[in-house]
C-alpha cells in the first residue's frame, strides 16, 4: 500500500468512526446518509452508508445510540439514530482521551527529520 492513498485514509478513520458518528449524532438525531454526508463535508471520506451501518448497529446493540423510523416526504421512512445518555458519557471521555492521543501524535510528528 502506498503512504497517503485513499486506502490508507479510509484505515486511519475506521478506528475513529465510532467517535465521529457519535459526535454527529451528538448534535441532533440523524440518518445514515445525512451521517454521511456531513463527515464527508468535514473531510473525513466516507464511501458510503454501507460503512457506517455495522458501526450503528454496534452502537445501537452497546445502547450509546437509540433508532426510531420517521416518515420521509421523499419516499420511505428513514431510521433516525439519536444519541443516549450513555453515549453521550462515552463520546465525552472519548473526545479527552483523543485530545491526548493527538498532541502526542503531532509532538512525534514534528519532532521527524
């Protein structure tokens, strides 16, 4: 695999997409292509809904995350995801402890030849 290319973006993320749906979610209740939409708005690439679907349901069965069925004026109901109490106690510690993980990761960075 070549450094920068597309797969190795799509590597970094899965490992944060737990914390970056919540944080979507966090805001107000969504669906999966509103999801992804925003996150690929804010750079992040994602391929499609197929990818965040099995970390929904992961979050859903971990009760972070609770869905309903709302109608849509464009065709069939959408399943909204909503964030719980849980999640939102879990996106917090989250967000701190990435807080940390990134300063070390860009003092290791800068520190490079």
């Amino acid at each position: 695999m070549v450094h920068g290319d597309a797969g190795h973006h799509s590597q970094l993320l899965k490992g944060l997409l737990d914390m970056c749906l919540l944080s979507v979610i966090s805001t107000g209740p969504s669906y999966g292509y509103e999801m992804v939409r925003q996150l690929n708005d804010r750079g992040l690439e994602i391929a499609g809904e197929t990818s965040i679907y099995p970390v929904l349901r992961r979050l859903k069965n971990q009760n972070l995350v609770e869905s309903y069925l709302e109608d849509s004026p464009s065709g069939p109901a959408r399943k909204y995801y909503r964030i719980t109490p849980a999640g939102r106690k879990l996106l917090t510690d989250w967000a701190d402890d990435w807080q940390t993980v990134r300063n070390g990761v860009d003092d290791v960075l800068r520190d490079r030849s």
